[in-house]
C-alpha cells in the first residue's frame, strides 16, 4: 500500500469484521481514518483497539489518526446529517469506502419503512454518498469503492422489484440480499458514469468469504442447524477480515486504478476484476433503480 499521509478516509462500519481491518490498515499507512458507526460505544472500543494494534504491528507507522462519526444507515434523514456532519469539519475527502452491510436478515422495514436489507445496504449508503459527492470531487484524485458480494446473483426475476419490494411474501432473506447487493452493483456502475469527466474512482468489491459478523443472524433466519453448519464452514473456510479487505483496499489505494482509469468496474479477491451478473450491466435498470432511490429519499428527507 503507497503512503496515504495527508489523505482523509471515510469507512462505514469500521468497528468490525472488513470494515475494522480496513480502518487499520488506512490508518497505519497514514490516512486520517473516520469510522462512521451506528454505536459510539462500539466505535470507540474498535478505535482504540485498532490504535493498539498499529502501534504494535506497525512500529514505524505515524501517530494514527481515527476518529467517529455517528451514522445509522436504517435512517435516511441521520445518514444525510451524517454527511453534513463530516462537512462541518472542513476536511478534504480522498477515500469512501461503503462497507457496512446486513445480510439475510429476518423481514423488516427501516425507520423510513422501506425492507430494510435494502435500506441498510443501498439506500442508506446512496444518501451518505451523494450527501459528500461535492466534497469528494473537490478532493480529487478521490476513490469510492461500494461493497457488494456475490450474493447478487440471487437476486428476484427482472433484477430489482420495485412493485414489490415491501411485501413478505414476495421474496425471502436471500433473494432480498440479492437485490441489495445488485443495487450496490446498479448504484456503483451509475456513479461511476456521472463522474466519467472527473478523477473520482467508482468501483465496486464483492470481498469474498470472510469471517466477519454478517452471518449474525442466520439462526434468526434460518434455524438453530443451519446457523451451526455456517458457522463451522465460516471457522474451515472463511478468510480473516485483514485477507478479505485487501481487495477493497486495492480499489481505495491503488496507484493502479489511476493510473489505468478503471472506473465501474466489479473486483473479486483478491483484486482480480470479473464481470457481475449480465443484469447489471442494463443501464435502464441503472438509471430507473437511481431514480427511483432519488424519490424516496426525497419523500423521506426533512425540508
């Protein structure tokens, strides 16, 4: 990884799993890290944890710098004043990293009464972003790398749903993880577009099987049997967080994605570019999904 003194990092989720490692490993090559969690406790353990763990592993690295923003992705109005909030602080931004994500969770709605794998995972995320898109481009040479997973393969007939999207019976945890992570893919691609003119580097991760809290609510979901049988496949087979962010480190960090412009495009571990799902290739898709998260949150959002 190249020096990153004097740059400014957002990651959503650092407090653990990917987005921990990935906090780390900005922060003890010299970025200027902002955890943004939902929980400051949390938040605040893992900072200080992960200070700990530079100091010790990284015995040359400078003093870190890592710090909380509160952001609760479930809620579009708090991720818009989260957004606000990091501008308030008068930092560039060279680095967004969207990787706080829920997976296969029983049904819910958000706060704004939207299914709430897809509020967590791409509407709470579209919001942030757009809300700090400005500041990005004024920072520029800027990289932002959305999450997704191979997950999206799952997604319901057609790509994404819109009719039917809060009703229960119309889908099931797995094929509405699909759709949250195909919108990370529709979102990532469509961004990627609209910045074609600037140096700002969209791209987007699926960062393999990893050992991380995602799973956390298999047995919610799926039974008592099965949540065993993915925690001992997750124990044999999963990599460690600190493998698993290296392929969204790539994308933030890279000289590489400069200096080749790859904008849009979709990488798997460990930074090896693939093409997703044909589907998301369809920029209708792209631009009716965009417009679509643009009304809602327009009807959500506080005047």
């Amino acid at each position: 990884m190249p020096d990153l003194s004097g740059k400014v990092a957002i990651v959503t989720g650092a407090n653990t799993g990917l987005g921990y490692a990935t906090m780390v490993a900005l922060g003890a090559h010299g970025a200027h890290v902002i955890a943004a969690c939902r929980s400051e406790q949390r938040a605040t353990e893992a900072i200080e944890k992960a200070k700990q763990e530079i100091k010790t592993n990284y015995p040359n690295a400078p003093e870190p710098n890592l710090e909380f923003l509160q952001l609760d992705l479930n809620d579009i109005n708090n991720c818009a004043q989260a957004a606000k909030n990091f501008l308030k602080k008068g930092l560039p931004l060279h680095i967004l990293i969207n990787n706080s994500g829920i997976m296969t969770t029983p049904f819910a709605l958000s706060a704004d009464g939207i299914e709430q794998q897809l509020a967590v995972n791409h509407v709470g995320h579209f919001v942030f972003t757009m809300g700090l898109l400005q500041k990005i481009k004024e920072s520029q040479p800027s990289r932002i790398v959305v999450l997704s997973s191979l997950g999206h393969e799952g997604h319901p007939k057609g790509g994404i749903d819109f009719e039917s999207i809060n009703d229960e019976k119309a889908s099931d945890p797995v094929s509405r993880y699909g759709r949250s992570k195909l919108a990370n893919i529709l979102f990532g691609k469509a961004l990627a577009r609209r910045l074609k003119d600037e140096r700002v580097y969209v791209n987007i991760v699926h960062p393999g099987y990893v050992a991380t809290e995602l799973t956390r609510h298999g047995e919610d979901t799926f039974g008592k049997a099965t949540a065993v049988f993915f925690e001992y496949l997750t124990m044999v087979m999963a990599m460690k967080p600190e493998v698993g962010a290296l392929t969204q480190l790539y994308c933030a960090t890279s000289p590489e994605i400069e200096n080749k412009d790859i904008r849009g495009k979709y990488f798997i571990p460990i930074a090896n570019e693939l093409d997703p799902n044909p589907i998301a290739f369809d920029e209708d898709l792209q631009e009716r999904l965009w417009s679509w998260t643009e009304n809602i949150v327009r009807e959500k959002l506080k005047a």
